[in-house]
C-alpha cells in the first residue's frame, strides 16, 4: 500500500490505504527512534522549510527533529515576526519560497485554508501543521498510531472526544480519520463548544460526560483554547472541570483498559486531573509526543518519494 | 427614427406572457406591439427569428467604484457590461470611497455616469454619513441632486434610534430605504453560513437566524415610521414567512435576492474558493429552494446581480481574510435562464423580477413591453450554450463565481431608449 496525494493537507481528501501506508511506515520510524542511532538517509539532500504563521514549540521541534532524523536541510521560519508584518500576502510568500526549491514545506498558518491556498501556489510538496480551525492531520495520525500500538487495532474501537470541539482542528481532522477507519466517535463537551451541523457528522454527541464516557476504549482531551475564547463560552474554568475535566471518578465509566490521550499542552486542572496524566498505566500522553516524531518522518518520507517520482517523470521540466 | 422588430418572442412581465410577435419602437419609447400579420412600417426592420425579446434589466444595488477605486470597475467598464448584459438600468451602490453621502459627490459620479456609461445609471446614496450608522445624510437634497434610494448597502445601522429617525425622515419625503437584514453582532467576522459545511472547513459562520432577526427588527420600525422599505437581500427561508406577514399587514416592503443566492449555495465554496465569497455568505440548497419558491409567489419582489467588483488581490488570500462580492452583470441573465431551464421560473417570472418589479418599486416606467414605456429592450436566445471564460468580461474585475460554467442564454442586443448599445458580434 501506498500513499497516493503529493501533498498532506489534511485527513479529509484521504482513503483508508493513504492512512495505513503512513502508520505501517510510521511504525518502522518508532522503532528507528528508540535506537542509539537515530538516523536515516531518506530525505538526504532535501530542502525542508517550516513556516509557521502562529505559535507553535511542541509541533514545530517535532516536525525539525523529523526531518532531521531524515537526513533533511531543514530551516525553521516564524512568519508572524517577519513579512506578514510588513503585508506581503501568502501569495507573495510563497513566490519567494519558489525561489529558493524547497522540496517540502511545513506550514502552520491561523486562517483555515491558508495552507490550501499555498499548495496551489508552490512546487514542492505541503504539510498542514494545523489551518485555523480547520484540520491538523498530522496529529490525528499519531493519534491513530498511539491508538494502533496502545489497542492492537484501529477499528471498531469506541472513542470518545471531550472538550472544545468547536474550535479544535485537531478534534476535526480526528473525527474524521477515525470515521475513515471504522470507529464509533462520541463527542462530548457542552454545546456552545460544539460546532454547528454536528449532528450530520455521523458521531454521537453528548453534553453529560459520565453518559458519554460509558465503555468506551479510547477518552482523547481537547486543550481548552483560551486564546481562541472571544466571549463567554464558559461560566468559568472551575465549573468547567467540575463537568467536564477528565479525574478518575469520570474516567470510572470508560472501560477497564481506556487509554487516556491529549494532544498537549495541557491545562491541568481546566480539563485533565493532573495526577491522571501522569499515570502510566492510564495515560499515553508521553507517547502520543514520541509517535509524532514517527509519523511526521513517515509522511515526509512518503511525500519525498512522490515528489521525485513526478519530477523524474517530468524529468528537466521541473527545477 | 422606428424600428420593427419582427417575430421576436416577447417576455411581457406585465401580462405574464410569452408569445410571437412584432413591437415597433419610435422615438426611443416603443409605440405598439402586436402578433397579426400586418405590421407597421419602419425606418429599420431587426428580425428576430424566434428569439426572446424583453424589457431591459433594471439592476439595484450595482457598485461602480467611483470614485476611488477605478482600477476596480469604472462608469465605462461597469456600462459595457452592463449593456452586454442587457441590463439597461443600473441603479448604483453609495459604498464608494468616499462615500456618496453628499449632493456634491452624487453629482460628481452622476457627471461621470452620464459620459461614459452607455446605459442608464441611477445613484442611490447612503442613509447615513460615512455609512457610519450616526448621523443621516441630507436626504431632501441628496433627492435633488437625484438620489433615487438611501442605502447603507451591507453595513446595517445598529443604533435602532438613529435607524428610526432616518426612516421617519425619509418617510416625510417619500423617499425609499434599502437596508440590509442581519443581526450585526451575530453575523461579525462571518465567512460562512453556519452548519456542517463551516464547520468541516473550520470557517467562522453566521446562524441563518441572523437574517430574520434583522428582518424582524426592521419590519417593527417600518411599522413604527411608516418608511418605504426593501430588503436588500433575502436568502434565508427563516425570515420568508415575517416578510410575507409583513406585505399582509398592508407595510410598505419588498424585497429582493441576488442571482448568487438563487443558483448557487454553501458547497459551492468547494475548497476554499473565494469567488463564491458573496455577503450575506451562500445558504444551504433548501434555503435556496425556498427563496426561488417566494420569488415565484411574489413575496420577494426583485432579483439583483449584487455586482461586486474586486481585484485579485482582495480575492488571492485565505477565505476568512478574502474580501466578499462577485461581478454578476454579464452574467445575471445566463445565472436567471438557469432557473427558466430548470422549470423553477417562467420567463415571464424572471423579467418580473429583473425589470418590471425594480422599475415599479423605484417609480420608473420602464420594465414593460407596452406602447408608451421607454425602449429599453434586451433581445436574446435563452438556449445558445456558452462556457463561461471570466478574461472575456468587460467588467475590469473578473471575480465572478461562474469561471468555466456551462450555462445557456446569450445576449444579442441590448437597446436604451430605442438605440443599440450593444450588438453581440
């Protein structure tokens, strides 16, 4: 199986087999990792730039170390300090990243469909690191690979996901890529932070958590986006935890063996216990930070593989 | 001069008929119209061979952008389209910059109107200063200068006070307010309409709801002042039923919808594509469905192209940042004949809505085939296909939704006052 787009823009345009193809590489790259020698040659000789237009520490080492760990050139970008201050649009960005051949771009970008626009605009293959409030598929795809190596299998397994949907891109990108793989999907979270049409999304929602958490195999917490709140959608944090901060007594609904999972940072206190995450036996949060190291490799590599495949196809048309 | 125009199929909107026939023009009004055989003689004999002829579109709520923004559309570009649109009257947007809040600014842009577009143009102005929502504009001598509506055009007035005494005001003079239903702080930073679709895209949405509850709002004023009132646009079944209550309770309302919200919705953004990007933003398809149903029953009175003109580089940045509006008046006609081929609307229903109703809601004679109403005539063919090619449109902008569509319907000729001012080559 292989992995069949020239770009990773988010889980929404891919099949099954694309996500299979990342995970089953994903795995090999998990235990590269755990090695005293930590390297390959994939992306030797590569050019990777990540440009990120909005804050990020945890994603952006984690998509440098990966390309790194390729073998890559890479150089990190902060956008929001340099041109966008100045008004050069994203247009105008990505003409002059065209200058310099980058052959894979990492982008991170706080308008949904920002990182679309780019692809269209430049010639080398695009990573979403996370659009505004619309996908990031990387972390769903470490994500699954958590939930694959944690459960055994990624179908049929019952998950819920608690918190601020609305403004989550990781809680969309997730839904659907475990929709995509045969999982029943509960949302939970109280409803001014549910986005609207959810009911259309084939998941089941619900606002009380101890229901909501009922059997299931799988509790992923959401970071509750403070920054993202422009007005009361919440009484206060403190009610918030008392409904819907995930402790050991809510946990007590879910099955025995429920993994707990977050994709960080956290708020201790706001929406996970602090003890909880700190759990071994229960939470795979330290793992889900070392499987994205993985899957960030086993995209890149994919989309490396792709792009060369089509420029020896096109061979002295591209640059 | 006369001009007979012969088996030509006339779209007559006031009769709601669509039949073969002749209709001679004389002195720039037409001055019969019959289906015997025995015709009058003319200066000039166009034949038609079976294709539609129909009073000229009268267009409300075009933006020409000048002054200020000529680089976007000018009177001559806005004209040529406008003409190869067979839409013979614009009546033109105040949202310029600067404003058109004053006698002297209408006047420049009438001035200019009048030397370079080939059609009729009439200006509106806006209600308030600056379009601010303060302080109201010299409305009595906005009229003199030629004012024929006060419109604030998508910016709607919050202050319900300073609403009320611009509407009292205009009442006192007959003049026509043309607002813009919407909850303003709902609908803020909006890109989308509210559902699955925002939220598979992550975009900001606005509920549907918004629009009736502006609606609600402004009918409690028009009850309260008595104003002469029309809606911009209506896109939303929600707000259909308070508008259809208010026209029973006997107020002084209409209302219109674009061509956008009548042949395309939400999903139609697809992937982020900005041309769709229209305010209010598209609906859902029942939506869509519901308002085609109301312009069937006349309770929304009027189609409108919304032209919009804007350039690439308003248009080339991510959705939520990409500015709203399409260029529409070369292809309000084709986007309309959809409806016609789809069996949704007569054609006699569409020239209803595109020229008899706007004519009559702004007290024009035009938008009738009977003796006596100014020649302002479009003739076309509502089956030749074409595919849309957006560098072929006249107006300077090319950010029109429809790049690359099938659609059906060309125009041949378009006559103002008995004169072509276009001829398809």
């Amino acid at each position: 199986m292989t992995y069949s787009h020239s770009h990773l823009l988010g889980i929404e345009p891919l099949a099954p087999p694309d996500i299979t193809a990342i995970l089953d590489l994903a795995d090999q790259y998990a235990d590269l990792n755990r090695r005293d020698v930590k390297h390959s040659d994939a992306l030797a000789g590569l050019t990777q730039i990540n440009m990120f237009f909005e804050n990020s520490t945890r994603t952006q080492a984690s998509f440098e170390l990966a390309g790194k760990r390729l073998g890559a050139d890479v150089m990190s970008m902060a956008m929001q300090a340099s041109s966008i201050k100045k008004g050069e649009t994203l247009i105008d960005t990505a003409l002059t990243l065209n200058a310099m051949h980058p052959d894979l771009l990492v982008v991170r970008h706080p308008h949904s469909g920002a990182v679309d626009l780019l692809s269209e605009k430049v010639n080398c293959a695009v990573l979403n690191a996370g659009d505004g409030r619309h996908e990031h598929p990387t972390q769903a795809l470490l994500d699954a690979l958590t939930i694959r190596r944690a459960k055994g299998r990624l179908h049929r397994l019952n998950i819920a996901i608690c918190g601020d949907i609305a403004h989550s891109r990781v809680a969309r990108s997730n839904i659907m890529l475990l929709g995509k793989m045969e999982n029943r999907v509960r949302l939970i979270g109280p409803p001014t932070l549910m986005p609207s049409g959810i009911a259309d999304f084939g998941v089941e929602v619900f606002e009380d958590m101890q229901e909501g958490l009922k059997d299931v195999d799988v509790v992923m917490m959401l970071r509750l986006q403070r920054e993202r709140m422009d007005g009361g959608f919440i009484p206060s944090e403190r009610e918030y935890y008392h409904r819907y901060g995930l402790d050991a007594e809510k946990l007590s609904h879910a099955k025995d063996d429920a993994i707990v999972m977050h994709p960080g940072p956290m708020n201790r206190g706001v929406e996970i216990d602090g003890e909880l995450a700190d759990d071994i036996n229960r939470s795979v949060i330290q793992q889900q930070v070392e499987m994205g190291v993985a899957v960030r490799m086993a995209a890149m590599d994919l989309l490396a593989r792709n792009l060369l495949a089509r420029r020896q196809a096109q061979t002295g048309v591209m640059v | 001069m006369s001009i007979l125009f012969t088996n030509a199929r006339l779209i007559d909107p006031e009769a709601g008929t669509d039949s073969l026939g002749w209709l001679l023009i004389k002195d720039g009004v037409i001055a019969a119209t019959g289906s015997e055989t025995a015709m009058p003689k003319a200066d000039e004999q166009v034949e038609c061979a079976g294709a539609c002829l129909a009073p000229g579109i009268v267009d409300i709520g075009v933006k020409v952008c000048e002054p200020g923004e000529r680089h976007k559309e000018s009177y001559k570009s806005a004209g040529l389209a406008a003409a190869a649109g067979g839409v013979t009257t614009m009546v033109t947007r105040p949202d310029t910059l600067p404003t058109i809040d004053t006698p002297e600014v209408l006047s420049f842009a009438l001035r200019r109107a009048n030397e370079a577009a080939p059609v009729n143009v009439l200006p509106m102005a806006a209600l308030t200063k600056g379009r601010e929502g303060l302080e109201m504009t010299e409305i009595g001598f906005l009229m003199d200068a030629g004012a024929v509506a006060f419109t604030d055009c998508d910016r709607v007035i919050s202050n319900t006070k300073v609403f009320s005494r611009a509407l009292t005001y205009a009442r006192s003079l007959g003049a026509l307010v043309i607002a813009h239903p919407q909850e303003p702080i709902l609908s803020e930073g909006a890109a989308v309409t509210s559902g699955k679709f925002a939220s598979l895209r992550g975009l900001p949405a606005v509920t549907a709801m918004a629009e009736r509850m502006g609606l609600d709002r402004d009918i409690a004023l028009l009850e309260m002042t008595g104003a002469a009132y029309h809606a911009d646009q209506i896109t939303t079944a929600r707000a259909l039923p308070a508008l259809e209550r208010a026209k029973r309770n006997g107020l002084n309302i209409t209302a219109g919808t674009s061509i956008h919200h009548l042949t395309l919705n939400e999903m139609d953004v697809a992937n982020y594509r900005t041309f769709f990007k229209v305010k209010p933003p598209l609906r859902a398809e029942d939506d869509r469905q519901a308002v085609i149903a109301a312009l069937r029953d006349g309770t929304i009175d009027v189609i409108s192209s919304m032209h919009t003109p804007q350039d690439e580089e308003s248009k080339r940045l991510p959705y939520e940042e990409a500015a709203s509006g399409a260029v529409a008046l070369e292809t309000l006609l084709p986007a309309a004949l959809r409806l016609y081929h789809a069996e949704d609307l007569s054609l006699p229903q569409l020239f209803r809505a595109m020229a008899l109703n706007p004519a009559k809601r702004l007290g024009l004679d035009a938008g009738r085939l009977c003796a006596g109403a100014p020649a302002d005539l479009v003739l076309f063919n509502p089956d030749t296909p074409i595919v849309l090619d957006r560098f072929k449109l006249k107006s300077k902008s090319k950010n029109t939704p429809f790049d690359g569509a099938r659609m059906q319907g060309k125009v041949l000729g378009t006559y103002v006052a008995g004169q072509p001012v276009f001829e398809a080559p």
